[in-house]
C-alpha cells in the first residue's frame, strides 16, 4: 500500500440557478403571446458527479404546452442551521417538479406537484 499524505480529496461543487422574468421586454413572452407560432426551449445540463468525477449530461425540452402561466418552480435548496455557528445546504430532490402560484399581491407561495 501506499501511504497518503492527505485523509482527504478536496472537490468543489457550484450551481447555478437560471431565473428569467417574462415582462415586457421577453422573447420567450412574446412567443407565449401569439398562438399561432409553436416554440420549444431546451435547457443543456452538463457537469461531473461528485464521487466519481465521471462525465454528467442531461437534456430537458420544454414545449409551450410545458409553460405554466403564474408559477414558478419550488426552490429544492434550503440552508439548514444544525448549531448556533453551523448550517449544511440541503436538497430536497422530491420538490424537483413542483411549482408554485405566485400571487402578486405578497407571492404567496401555494405549492402543487407537476407530473412529467
């Protein structure tokens, strides 16, 4: 065997989260907006798993009959403070395809599952 210098591999780990506002000024609003004209958005996910390091890929297409008007997805990331001085990142994977109505009054948040 050979011995280690290190008891440890450091990795690092980002996300990234994507938000868009469909105001005025949107593309994707303006496509939403004429129903004659069909459009398809495609969100290209590629990364590295945190164990393995092995290649990750993923693809998600998302056609107009896909967009909920007046929702937003449930945010599946939630700091947890486990001490006074300490918090870890959770990730809830069971919100990965839940959305949420957003009332524009206060966006209260009414959450509800979506099946894909």
């Amino acid at each position: 065997p050979v011995a280690l210098v290190t008891d440890s591999i450091p990795s690092m780990a980002l996300m990234l989260k994507f938000t868009h506002r469909l105001d005025e000024t949107s593309e994707i609003r303006k496509l939403l907006m004429e129903s004659d004209q069909d459009f398809r958005l495609t969100a290209t996910i590629s990364g590295a798993d945190a164990c393995t390091l092995n290649p990750i890929y993923d693809i998600k297409r998302y056609d107009r009959k896909d967009i909920v008007r007046d929702h937003r997805f449930v945010d599946m990331i939630e700091r947890v403070h486990i001490s006074e001085t300490e918090s870890q990142v959770h990730i809830d994977i069971n919100k990965l395809n839940q959305i949420a109505t957003i009332d524009d009054q206060n966006e209260k948040l009414e959450s509800k599952q979506i099946n894909k």
